[in-house]
C-alpha cells in the first residue's frame, strides 16, 4: 500500500480491504507478490516521455488533475507492482486455470497521460506482452466495469491480435467514449435479468468467432446498484452470476482466464471491498468446476 496523496478524492484503503475480507471468509487462497512491471514493457504501448514522468515522480499537474490523484513516488511504485500483478494473474491461470489480481484493472490510462484513477492500463500492456513472448496468439479483453474502457479500446485498437469487449453504462464517464471491439452500452438502471442477457447474448459469439488463446478480464463491481459512480442495477447475486458466467464460458472452452480488480466505489470502503473479495472468490470456485490444465499451450 501506498501512503494516500494529499491530493485527490481516491479511495485507496479498499485495497487492503479486499484482502481482509478474502482472509476473513477462510477461503482457501495462494498470494503471490508481483514483481514490478518491466519499463520496456510500459513503454511497447504508452509513451516513453509519459513514462519518463511516472517513474520519475513528475507528471504535469494537467495530466494529475486527469488521473485523479498526484503522482508520488510511492504511487509511482505501486503502480508498477500492480500492472506486474495482472502479468503474474496470467502465468498463473496459464497454469492453474484463473487467477486474480487484487488491484488495477487500469482501463482509462490512455498513450500518454493517466484518467479517471488510472495510471498506467495493465490490460493493454499485459495483452501485448502476452503476444509477444507468445503464451497465447489472441487475447481476448472482457470488460465488465460500469465505465467504458477506452483507453484499453484506444490503446489497441487496429489490431487484429486482440478484441477488445466492453459492456457498460451508455451514459456514464467517460463522456466520449472509444470504439472497441465490441461495445455494448447499457441504459440507466439495468437491473441484472437485462444485463445477463446482454452478456450472454453476445460474449460467448466472441469466444467462437475471435477464438483467443487467453482472457483478461476487467471484473470490477461498480455496476452495482448501490455504487456511488455507477448508473446501473446490479444486485450481489446478478454480480456473482455475471462473474461465474464468464469464467465459465472461458474455462469450458480450455481458455485461462485472469481478473483484475477495476472499479468499485462508495462511502463504506469496506463494503466495497467486501463486494470485490466474493467476486473473486465466486470466479475461483467457478474456475473449480473444471479440470486443472497442468499448462495451457499457444493458440
């Protein structure tokens, strides 16, 4: 944990919440510290000035007024650690079949500044690394956070190695959205009957058609009826069934699939946290139902 900037509206205590719970609940859970992103890897898909300006504890207060929160050089570390963790969440459901990482899900860092909370997009980069040291020919990007995710869209878009599919509120930030892969853009107060069918409408098409060798998954819960950000519907059990379902339809095609923790908000951090930790252990009881891979190999 970074100490909290003194700047900034962000929360960043549901981090280690999210932990409590997870060890409160008795689940039977691995942690596993992440090493820190490589800056080679940062730099294949966001500018190497922006860069420069993170690990050096200098981005322009424009770009931190974008992000949310002042840059420190305790951010900056854990920035790096985070982004690390979803690289180290895909090796791992390599082998084990899911894995979690219990922060980022970065989806709005754009090429050359940070948004709406996030600083640098470890989807984007985790997809593309994942290319280019071949564990997997397609990656496919599931983003199920309220928020569109497109600085994930903007980063990659053009490329036909990776599809990227965002389900989200139509009219929530940001104002002006990417165009992904696929988006699908919900109308305020979509409750869980209308959302599931939307997802199952159309993500396991993806799968079939896109047939990608690996899933990242943006699983955040702000879709929830009581977030604070949100502008949808969801209850406990619609988030549960959502994210048992698109475990399952990864995991009955042969797929490894890691989740990263994405977005959450609201005035009690730990019943936030409380939302993220049965969404993660929802997944991997989910992920349980299926054989263990023992290796997934290239597609």
């Amino acid at each position: 944990m970074a100490p909290r900037p003194e700047r900034g509206s962000f929360r960043f205590d549901k981090y280690y919440l999210v932990m409590d719970e997870l060890r409160a609940a008795g689940a039977r859970i691995n942690e596993h510290a992440p090493q820190p992103m490589p800056r080679e890897w940062l730099e294949a898909v966001h500018c190497p000035d922006y860069v420069e300006q993170v690990f050096t504890a200098s981005v322009p207060r424009e770009k931190e007024r974008r992000i949310g929160f002042p840059v420190t050089p305790q951010i900056a570390s854990r920035v790096r650690h985070t982004n690390g963790g979803t690289w180290l969440a895909a090796q791992l459901a390599r082998e084990h079949g899911y894995a979690a990482n219990s922060a980022a899900g970065s989806h709005h860092a754009l090429h050359d500044t940070g948004a709406g909370y996030c600083v640098f997009n470890d989807l984007a980069v985790c997809a593309n690394r994942l290319i280019a040291e071949r564990h997997a020919r397609r990656v496919l990007i599931v983003d199920c956070d309220v928020h569109q995710g497109d600085g994930t869209a903007s980063l990659l878009a053009g490329r036909d190695d990776v599809f990227t599919f965002s389900i989200h509120a139509e009219k929530n930030f940001p104002v002006r959205k990417a165009r992904s892969s696929l988006d699908i853009a919900l109308p305020d107060g979509t409750g869980d009957e209308d959302y599931l069918a939307a997802l199952q409408m159309h993500l396991p098409h993806v799968l079939d058609s896109f047939a990608p060798g690996l899933v990242l998954y943006q699983a955040g819960v702000d879709p929830h009826a009581e977030d604070r950000l949100g502008r949808l519907a969801l209850s406990d059990d619609g988030l549960e069934a959502r994210d048992r379902f698109v475990v399952a339809q990864a995991r009955r095609r042969g797929l490894p699939i890691a989740s990263a923790l994405g977005g959450g908000y609201g005035d009690d951090a730990r019943t936030v946290a409380a939302r993220h930790a049965r969404s993660m252990r929802a997944m991997a009881d989910e992920n349980l139902r299926f054989a263990a891979p023992g290796g997934f190999r290239e597609r």
